[in-house]
C-alpha cells in the first residue's frame, strides 16, 4: 500500500544526529555535510518511520536562503514530499525576513530539478561557481519569494 501525502508529517526538529543517519543512507557522494547551524526538518510517515529531511543554509550576511541537502527514502518518493520541503524551507526564510532563495543540483538530477521547477525556480550563472561538489555539472537555481 502507498503512503498519502497526509500520512507524511514534516516537522521542524535540532535533531542533528537523525539528519545525519538520513543523509548517510541517501547520498552516495563523497560529500557530508554537518549540518551544523542549519535550519532542519524531518518527514515521519505514519508509522513513525523517518522518511526524508531537508535543510536551510542562511548565507551572504543573512539576505539569501540556500536550499541545502535534502532527502527523501524510495518509500516515500513521489508523492511531493521533496516539494513540500521546498515550501516549507521558503516560509522559513519569509519568516526570516528572506525574499531571495538559490540552490544547485547536479544536472543528471531530474527528480530535484523537476520539484524546483515546479516550485518556480529559474536556473542561473552566478559570479563565481561555490557549487564545489558538483564543479561544472552543477546546475544554479534562483527564485523571488
Ligand atoms: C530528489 C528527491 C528528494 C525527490 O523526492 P520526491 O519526494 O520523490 O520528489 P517529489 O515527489 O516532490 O517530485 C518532484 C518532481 O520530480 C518529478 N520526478 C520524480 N521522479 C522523477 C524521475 N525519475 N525523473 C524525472 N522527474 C521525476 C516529479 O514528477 C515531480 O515533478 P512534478 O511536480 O512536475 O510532478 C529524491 O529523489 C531523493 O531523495 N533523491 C536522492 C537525494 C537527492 O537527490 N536529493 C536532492 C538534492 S539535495
């Protein structure tokens, strides 16, 4: 049986450690992040399963929001959660005071490209590439909020 959007809660949390063991079963890279001092969610299906988390990196001197790593378990891929995650890092940044939002993803990424665009991303070149994981296959992505 499939989950529904309505049995996956997302919920804000300080949980670091539980971020950590997510990301480590998500991504393959040879990249972690320590998500220290990282705005943090957690997506719990409704089994209390953890099924995916994001983050938010406040940069450039607290004007800009960076959609940092986020994860979602093949469990629970599909169904919008990446989007939500999206949604829910924007109001946190409006929250903030935050209207400008940038991102990268690698370009083989579809899944992750596909939610920003549908989320009203536009991809651009910035000055200088700081998307060091993914150097020249990195894709840059902007959005007004
Ligand atoms: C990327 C990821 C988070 C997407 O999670 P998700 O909850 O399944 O995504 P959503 O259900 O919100 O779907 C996002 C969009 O991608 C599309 N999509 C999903 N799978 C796809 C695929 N294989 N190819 C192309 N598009 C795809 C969906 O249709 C949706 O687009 P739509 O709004 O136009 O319908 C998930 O695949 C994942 O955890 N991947 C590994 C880690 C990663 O890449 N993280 C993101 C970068 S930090």
């Amino acid at each position: 049986m499939s989950l529904s959007k309505t049995q996956i809660k997302i919920y804000r949390t300080t949980d670091i450690l539980a971020v950590r063991s997510l990301d480590a079963a998500l991504w393959q890279e040879a990249y972690t992040d320590s998500f220290a001092g990282m705005h943090l969610w957690l997506a719990k299906d409704g089994a209390g399963k953890l099924v995916g988390y994001a983050s938010l990196k406040i940069v450039d001197g607290g004007s800009t929001a960076f959609l940092s790593k986020a994860g979602v378990l093949w469990s629970a891929r599909g169904q919008g959660l990446q989007k939500r995650f999206i949604r829910v890092r924007e109001r946190r940044a409006k929250e903030l005071g935050i209207n400008n939002v940038i991102t990268y993803t690698d370009n083989t990424n579809l899944p992750s490209i596909n939610s920003l665009i549908s989320c009203g991303y536009k991809m651009y070149q910035p000055a200088r590439d700081w998307g060091l994981p993914f150097g020249k296959t990195g894709l840059y992505w902007k959005k007004k909020i």
